[in-house]
C-alpha cells in the first residue's frame, strides 16, 4: 500500500504505473479527496 504523501507528491508516476500494471484507478480523483481532507483539517 502507498502512503497517500507520496502519491500526491508523486501521482503521475502512481498513475503509470497502474496503467502499466493494467489496474484501473482514478488517482486525480485521489489527489482531489486527499486535498478535501486536507482543508477540512485545517478548517478543524
């Protein structure tokens, strides 16, 4: 499992490499909802 830090800091490699692998994952979705979160920490 991936640490989701390092998929925002790295999603284009994430999503290739899926892609590669032949795994179907939307990571700018991931990439949104982590960002979401994260503003809502900050509003908390």
């Amino acid at each position: 499992m991936l640490d989701r830090k390092f998929i925002l800091e790295n999603a284009d490699l994430v999503a290739e490499n899926c892609r590669r692998r032949g795994v179907a994952c939307d990571i700018s979705q991931l990439v949104q909802l982590e960002q979401e979160r994260l503003g809502k920490l900050q509003e908390a």
